[in-house]
C-alpha cells in the first residue's frame, strides 16, 4: 500500500485528516448506535473531518500565516482547564 502521508502539501494534510476522522469515527461507535441514527452519524462525519482538516492546516501554515496563527491561538486558550488530559484508546495496546 501507498503511504498516504508521504505526500507534500494539501494532499498530505486531508490524508492525515481523514485518517484522524476515521479513528474519531471508530471511536464513536458505540456512543453512534446508542444515540445517533445513520443520516446524523452523516452529517456529523463531514463537519468532524472538515474541523480537524482545518485544525491540521492552521498549525502547518501557522508560521506564514497570521490567520493560521490567530485560528491556533483562539482555539488553544478556549481549551478548558477542566477538560482530562487525551489517553490512548482502549484496547490500542493489544493491537498486533
């Protein structure tokens, strides 16, 4: 297989995207099934790949960019003191 990440630019980035977007999918499965029906889970989908696509993109291009820099910032101070500190995924270290 092609390593989809080996790409320069834009290219690169939306396939980092999509890879992110697919793993914060798989990890919603469940929370999915519970509470959200098929059309919902389609029309979040777009807007949680469209978001990190755009994250990725601001922190790529944040050293020649003001707007890049500006987004970066915005968003890291609105991050809440409150919120837990990321873990790995249950079940990630019994991968082969």
């Amino acid at each position: 297989m092609k390593d989809p990440f080996n790409q320069k630019g834009m290219e690169g980035m939306r396939n980092y995207a999509k890879y992110i977007a697919m793993v914060v999918r798989n990890a919603m499965e469940d929370f999915h099934c519970k509470h959200l029906s098929d059309e919902q889970m389609a029309e979040l989908n777009p807007i949680i790949r469209n978001a990190i696509y755009t994250a990725i993109y601001a922190f790529e291009s944040r050293k020649d960019s003001k707007m890049s820099e500006a987004f970066l910032d915005f968003h890291c101070m609105s991050i809440p003191k409150y919120w837990e500190e990321p873990e790995l995924l249950p079940g990630f270290g019994d991968l082969p």
